[in-house]
C-alpha cells in the first residue's frame, strides 16, 4: 500500500534555472575573470570540460571538485549566493504538493548538491511539505542511475518498495532506475516529447494517477 510518494526536485519542483545560472553564467564569470580570457573562451572551456564527466558522474554535481579542477580561488558558496534569485518554482508544484501532502509522506530524491537543494528549498518555501529530503550524491555518495539508492531510501524510511512511488524529469535516473529497485515510478515529460503508459506532462496529471490509485485501492491514503 502506497504511503510515500517521492519527487525529483530539478526540472520537477522547481525550474532549472537556478543550476543552469551557476554552472553555465556563474562559473564561466568567474573563470574568466581569474583567467584573465573572454567569456566566449570560459563558456567553451567549461562547458566542454562539463561534457568530459556527464551527469552519471557524481563530480558532475560537486562544486567542489570543480572549482578544484578549474583552479579557481573564488569561494563556490558565494556564486551559489549571488545567483539564488534565480530560483523558480513550476507554477503547478505548490497546489499539487499541498493536497498530496494531506495524504500521503512526501520526500524528495535530487542527484544535487545538498548546498543547491537547501537553497533552492528556502527560496521556494516549500521544505515544510516533505518529510524527508534526500541528496543522493551528499548523503550517498553517488547518482540516481544506481537503483539500490533506492533500495537504501526505503530502508532508511522503514518501508516496502511497493509503499512508494516516484516522479521526476529524467528517465533514467526517475524511472528506469527506481523500477529496477521495485518501484512504481513515472517520468516528467514537460515538454511532451514522450508518449507511453509511464509518462506524465504535469504534476496534475501525476497527481490524477495518484488518484485513481486509491480508487483502485492499491493505496491507504484517504482521498476527499
């Protein structure tokens, strides 16, 4: 019986804004203004060194380890600072958390930095929903393409697999991996590319499956 429904956070809860302002304008300014090169030459350098590592790297996330390999002596945590009004909520997230959060545990599961996901959280106020709060990369030391992170969540929250369900906007890392670990799970398509009995456009529509769910009775909230 589902308890516990899990969302992504990036590109699910809140725009991408906010990572893309850091990574993409934040770190090229910086790199170009210790660097002494122009910023066309520190968004090719960067951006191109990004694409060396991906993101089913855990480096990939780490500003750390970046600002390391970039030898930049600026502090990460101050560009962090400079580009939080960047943050931007998805204008279905909060009535759609809100109502769920009546019946069932929310938690989210983000491969981001624990220091991004704590910002964007305080910016968006919407930490008061979710019960839990996860970064797999901080608190796991890895990314969402390993399922038995996963299977570590649940045994970290005391439940069955079947006791939950996920949603998030990549479709390995949201869906093909929580369903190798035995749980339901959906992928975010907001840009309705995809069409398949697994994808939804909208957290409405995610919200609606929820729905049908209890009516089915394979869940123990209690839907009004």
């Amino acid at each position: 019986m589902v308890r516990v429904i899990s969302f992504d956070l990036d590109g699910t809860l809140v725009k991408k804004t906010f990572a893309d302002a850091f990574w993409l304008e934040g770190v090229p300014q910086i790199y170009t203004d210790e660097k002494k090169i122009s910023i066309e030459e520190a968004k090719k350098s960067t951006l191109k060194q990004y694409e060396e590592i991906g993101p089913g790297r855990i480096e990939w996330y780490d500003p750390v380890y970046w600002f390391s390999r970039f030898k930049l002596k600026t502090d990460w945590r101050d560009i962090l600072e400079k580009y939080r009004y960047h943050v931007e909520i998805y204008p279905d997230t909060v009535n759609v958390i809100n109502r769920l959060s009546k019946k069932f545990d929310l938690i989210i599961i983000s491969n981001a930095n624990r220091s991004f996901i704590d910002m964007e959280l305080e910016e968006t106020k919407i930490g008061k929903y979710f019960s839990r709060v996860f970064s797999t990369t901080s608190d796991f030391n890895t990314v969402k393409n390993i399922s038995i992170v996963y299977s570590k969540i649940c045994n970290k929250l005391k439940i069955n697999s079947s006791d939950i369900i996920h949603v998030g906007d990549d479709k390995e890392f949201d869906y093909v991996s929580p369903k190798k670990a035995g749980i339901e799970s959906f992928y975010l398509d907001r840009k309705k590319e995809s069409k398949n009995s697994f994808t939804v456009y909208n957290l409405e529509d995610f919200e609606k499956i929820i729905s049908i769910l209890v009516t089915k009775g394979t869940t123990d909230a209690k839907w009004e």
